[in-house]
C-alpha cells in the first residue's frame, strides 16, 4: 500500500501585497508540514494574487514575486515537502502564468500554464502567453540572484510531470481543466497520479457544482488522485474567490474546505491509497488500451519517495458528502466576506447605507448584518486576526472587544433614512425596525428643505416653478423633480459618510453603500449620480428575484423578522406624491417586470441573443402565453429602453459579481453606450418575421418614438419611463 498525505488550501491573498501573501504561503506549508504532508499546492498566481490585472505587465511584479520564492527557498520550507507556488515568470520575453516546484530548496520543475482562461471576467491573454509546445521541456536560466542563494543555475520549464520512485506528480491550472482534451487525460495515460490544480475562480451563484463534478468526472474516467487549491476572500476587486478547496480520489471526494470565511488560511490534508487508483484504472480496458499508445509526455525524474507503506495508524480518507450553499445562503455569505475584506484592508471605519425599507437597500443592510454575525462568530471561535482586525475597525480601546453582532452594528454601521413628502409612514417605519434588529446607528432624514431650496433657486434662475405629473406636469417636469430628490441623496451619503466619524469623536471615514440590482442596471431602471452611486455595492449583479428569496431567507436564518413584511411589500421608488387613485410602482414604471427583465437578461448575456433571436427564443418560451405581436412589442421595448439607458452602466458602482448576465461594463459585459436605440434593421426583421407568423397581417409598430423625457434621459442621466399602454413617465432609484 502507497500512502500519500497531501495538503490543499483556500488562500486570502491580496493582489500586490507580497509581504502579506508571502506569510499566507509560509503558514499553509507549515500547516501541511505539522499534518504530515509530503505535498501542498497553493492557489494559482499566490504570490502575486490573482487579481493583479495590467501590474502584471510591470517588471517589478515578476521581480518581487522571484524575490519572494527566494525567500521561500532560503529557508526550510520547502525541506521534505514539494510546494507548488504560483507566480509570473518572463521566458525568453514571454510572460507565462507559471506553478513551480519546489523540495528540499531547489526548483525541480517550471510548469507555465498551456490554455488561458479569457472570457467573462478574466483577461489573461492581455497579460500571458499560453505555452504551446506540449512535448518538450527546455532549459530555463535562473534569475542569477536566486541561482547564487539555492546553488542552481537552471530548472526544466514547459509541458511535462514529474516523476518519484513511487508516484508520478503533474500540474493543471484552473481552465485547462475545462478545456476539451484537458491535459490530465494524456498524462493520466503517461501514469500520472496526483493532479494539483491552482486554480483563481471566482464566486457566481450556483456555480460551485461545475467546478466539483468536473474534478469527479475527471477522476472517475481516468481515476486518480486531484487537489484542488483556490483563493478566498477579495483580492482587490469586484470579485470574491470562493475557495472550496478539495480533494477528490477515484471520482469521490475525500475532502472539502470551506466555499465562504472570514479566516485568511484554511489547510485541508488528507491520505490517499495510490495503489487504489493504479488498480482502479487497470480494472477499466478502454483506459488500459488508450494508456498502451499514448504520446509520451517529457519527464522530470527525482530519486525520492512522497510516499508511506502501509500503517495501522494510518488510514486513507474515506469519501465525504458534497456541502454546496442554497442560493439564499451564497447571497448571504459570499457579499458578507467581500464587504469584511473590503472593510479591513481600505482603513475605512464601517459602512453608511441609505436605507429606504424597501427590498433592495433592506437586502444589503441584512448583508451588513450577516458580516456582523460572522465576526462574532469567528472572534468565538477564536480567530486572533478577525479579532484584531474587528479590534481595529471598531475603534476598541482599553481591553474592550465586541460582545455581540449587535453592539459590533452599532459602532460600524450607519442607516439613514432619507425622506420626502413622498415617503410613506410604512416605509419610514420598516427602515427603523430594521436598523433595530441589526443593531446599525439609524437616523431620520427629511429632505423637503433642501429640495424647495433648489427648486426656488430654479425659479429665480428661470421665472418657472416645475410640477409633478400627477399635478399637471409634462413630462420632463416629472422626471427633472425625481432626479432631484434622487441625487440629492447621493450628496448627503457621501457628506455624512465623511463626517459622521468626526462628529462621534472616531478617525477614519465610512464606505457608503449601494443598494440597485442587477435587474434594475440591466434595464437602467436608475438615476445617475442618485444614491445607487456609492463606493460598492454587494447586491449590483443580483437578480430581484433572488434577493426576495434571501430576504425570506434572512428573516428566519438572521433573525430579522421585519424582513417578511419588506419582501412583501410592492416594490416603489417612492419619489412621485402619493394620491387616492395613484401609488407609483417599480414594474409599473419599467413596462416589464422584474421576472421578464431576468429572463431578457440571461438571453442578452448567456445566450447572445439580438433582437431578433430574443423575438424567435421567447415566441417558444412564451408559446400560449403571448401571441407573437406581443413578443414583439416586449422584446422591443425591452431592448430600446436597454440602449437608451446603458450610457449609465459606464458609471455604474462596483459591485460585488454574483450573476452570469450582470451588465457591469467595466470588464464583464463589454458593449458601446451609444445606441441607435430605434435598432431599424433588426426591429423591421422582427415585423417581417411577425407578418409571416400572421399570415401577411401587419405588424406590431415598432416602439421607437422618442419623447422629451426620453430626451432627458440620454442628456442628463434619469430614466425617462413610459409605461405599456400608459404615458406616464417616471424614474427610479
């Protein structure tokens, strides 16, 4: 019996930090060390951090990151252990994205990655080349600091594995594992045993099963044993590395680390039978006949043993149940940790959140709730780094510590209620229970003052005093006097998140919060510049319909219950008067609702459809439910509003990324913000193939009209809204 023991770790790296991720690193192997392992993979890229984006084009990132794995390879860390550590390394005047081996202080073997991941959110092609060349390995010359500390002048580098007197050992980097024809195919053929996979994923809702049952697939056809490392936490950016780190046997899993966690450092280690998988891919005859004429892959040999014989103490870990998170809980636990790391590395004193008792901004002050909840948690558990950092963040002073996620709100978290003579009572009344059960500092705003202030500077400006439709407004009118309201609440978030630590006697400043979905970005459903405008937001690439589950969800497992009233309540922006027969609605105002925009959304994005694929997709979808001229219409509409308002996703909040048709235009969804939004072309296509549908009768008329508050909307950033079958317009926070 072969028996290997070998580490895999979830990371929270912080792209650039070398001194932080540097210490990461040496605390995974001196964990693995302590558990017995002969084997420890990091995540991919770990000294450097994944998320380091154009930095990678800098010399000085590869010469810190060499400067790093020098100190690594001085020390003892390596003795008796092979590390694989991510890093860039420069070859010949190529940039690769690069694991290197090491044991016992020397470099066995460089493996640059060989298929680069490059759409959705990663971008590696613009900062590495793929190494193309799958049957050789080639000598590469150490950096000739690093040759004069370890004693080597080179070290194998390419496509090949590495082979011990008792196992064989290859690398696969995060996408090629995806890739048709991965590389653990052939070298499985070659003998390869143990795969380590450093891998950068990011979190996206139900997600996870992708990655896990393509690491049981691979491991159930052509058996083997696969580590799986992963980074967690945020790293910079929009987005939050998951971790699940895991180890998989012969299709089973055998260990599995934490998806969502505050900790810095997660090792997981378990022991695999080897003689298991040799005779599990034996007993398979297509496997054996396919092994029987591979290519042979280059190989590194090194005179040693990873593994141990057979011992009564010691026994290979038996397989585990997969743990995947409903969506209700991702949503809770992937935001929460992204806000704690944002919160801790930015020196900001906590968050400022404008709180509307609606769904959205009630979903995000639940988030911050749950980050609360987290952090009392780990403090109990006795996480020394989470309790400093809380330490350091709540201002803490004279031996006291946080007692509870209530009394930890309270010193790091402001909600304001911003009203107007257009807020309800009901509203007002859900903002402070809610602030009551999560412990947050809450105050109440009226914003009336202020807004006759500008509308009387208006009227001395220009003679003319602006009404709201209800009151026989036009309908620029209308919109100019939402906006107003809208954007004067940006003004007085970022002004009391600057000040309100200074009139508490605190240092630092606070993040002020967003609170608009990815439904509402999507369809532009939003003022530019209001209080959608903040510093980040945890719920922008979160669909309306996810986050009323969550907060059906959050009322039970948060233990917040004013939140049931909140998700059943009809969603408003609340910025038009209230009157006996009128009360302004979010899907009333759109001409869509919330389920249509998702459902126009996944097809925009996942599925690329035009407009006139979108006609064809959803006369199938919507077969008996609406007639074809009616898709028309809809999709229409849809896609002119789409392209009048995408000018505002160029100023969109970054937003933590959760969903697969988020609109972010920064580097998710790249698309112009200048839009002939009448589409002609493809509109006519549209009424061509209707009329055929009809048997020649006419088509729909194309919704294309732009009116003055259209107008509006693409010279001064609202949301000029004209509602099917009405003409009333009206925006949205």
């Amino acid at each position: 019996m072969r028996l290997l023991a070998l580490s895999t770790c979830n990371l929270n790296q912080w792209a650039m930090d070398f001194d932080n991720n540097l210490r990461n690193i040496k605390a995974s192997i001196s964990s693995a060390k302590e558990a017995g392992a002969t084997i420890r993979i990091g995540p991919e890229l770990e000294i450097t951090g994944y998320g380091c984006e154009d930095h990678f084009l800098e010399q000085d990132t590869v010469t810190h990151a060499w400067e790093c794995l020098k100190d690594l390879l001085s020390g003892d860390w390596t003795d008796n252990i092979l590390c694989s550590i991510g890093m860039p390394i420069i070859h010949e005047s190529v940039r690769y994205n690069c694991q290197i081996f090491c044991l016992d202080r020397k470099i066995i073997m460089i493996r640059p990655k060989v298929c680069l991941a490059n759409d959705g959110n990663y971008r590696e092609l613009r900062w590495f080349s793929a190494w193309k060349f799958k049957d050789r390995l080639v000598d590469f010359q150490l950096p000739s600091d690093i040759s004069e500390a370890i004693s080597q002048i080179s070290a194998p580098f390419g496509f090949g594995y590495i082979q011990f007197h008792d196992t064989a050992v290859a690398a696969e980097t995060c996408e090629e594992l995806f890739v048709a024809g991965a590389p653990h195919v052939g070298l499985s053929y070659n003998g390869v045993e143990v795969f380590m996979n450093a891998s950068g994923s990011h979190h996206q809702l139900r997600k996870l099963n992708i990655r896990i049952d393509a690491i049981k697939s691979a491991t159930s056809l052509c058996g083997g044993v696969y580590m799986y490392s992963n980074h967690q936490g945020c790293d910079g950016g929009r987005l939050y590395y998951d971790g699940c780190c895991f180890v998989a046997v012969n299709g089973d899993v055998v260990a599995q680390g934490s998806q969502f966690s505050l900790k810095e450092i997660e090792v997981l280690t378990a022991v695999a039978d080897l003689d298991a998988v040799s005779s599990y891919r034996a007993s398979v005859s297509s496997f054996r006949e396919c092994a029987s004429h591979e290519s042979k892959v280059p190989v590194v040999k090194v005179p040693r043993k990873l593994c141990q014989s057979f011992q009564l103490c010691t026994f290979p870990t038996l397989p585990v149940k997969i743990k995947y998170h409903r969506p209700e809980e991702e949503i809770a636990f992937g935001p929460s940790c992204w806000l704690w790391d944002y919160l801790r590395r930015s020196g900001a004193s906590g968050f400022l959140l404008p709180l509307s008792g609606g769904a959205d901004s009630s979903a995000v002050a639940a988030i911050v709730g749950c980050m609360c909840q987290l952090v009392i948690k780990d403090i109990e558990n006795g996480d020394e780094q989470v309790k400093a950092d809380a330490l350091r963040v709540g201002n803490y002073k004279n031996g006291e510590f946080p007692s509870s996620s209530k009394e930890f709100a309270k010193r790091i978290f402001y909600t304001v209620y911003m009203g107007t003579e257009n807020s309800s009572d009901a509203t007002r009344a859900r903002a402070k229970k809610l602030a009551e059960e999560i412990g947050s500092w809450h105050l109440d705003v009226n914003l009336d003052a202020v807004i006759s202030a500008l509308l009387s500077l208006f009227q001395t400006l220009t003679g003319r005093r602006p009404r709201y439709k209800v009151d026989g407004g036009s309908n620029a009118e209308n919109l100019a006097l939402q906006n107003i309201q809208a954007r004067i609440r940006m003004v007085l978030a970022f002004m009391m998140a600057s000040l309100m630590p200074w009139v508490n006697n605190k240092s630092g400043f606070y993040l002020v919060l967003g609170s608009s979905n990815v439904d509402e970005a999507l369809r532009g459903y939003l003022t530019k510049y209001d209080c959608s405008s903040a510093d980040i937001n945890p719920i922008g690439s979160i669909s309306k319909k996810d986050l009323r589950s969550f907060l059906r969800w959050a009322t039970v497992q948060l233990n917040y219950p004013s939140l049931a009233e909140i998700e059943a309540a009809p969603p408003t922006a609340e910025l038009e008067p209230i009157r006996s027969n009128y009360s302004q609605l979010d899907e009333v105002d759109m001409g869509m609702t919330y389920e249509e925009l998702s459902v126009y959304g996944r097809l925009r994005k996942i599925f690329r459809c035009g407009p006139v694929s979108m006609f064809q997709n959803l006369c199938h979808k919507w077969y008996g439910k609406f007639t074809p001229s009616e898709v028309a219409e809809k999709v229409k509409y849809f896609f002119k509003y789409y392209s009048i308002n995408r000018h505002k996703m160029t100023v969109l909040t970054p937003s933590y990324h959760a969903e697969s048709y988020s609109p972010e235009d920064n580097r998710f969804d790249l698309r112009q913000f200048l839009y002939n939004s009448r589409w002609p072309y493809q509109f006519r296509k549209i009424d061509e193939l209707v009329r055929r549908i009809n048997g020649g009768e006419s088509a729909v008329p194309s919704v294309v009209r732009r009116d003055e508050a259209e107008t509006a909307s693409l010279q001064g950033g609202g949301l000029g809204v004209i509602a099917a079958g009405s003409s009333n317009p009206s925006v949205g926070l």
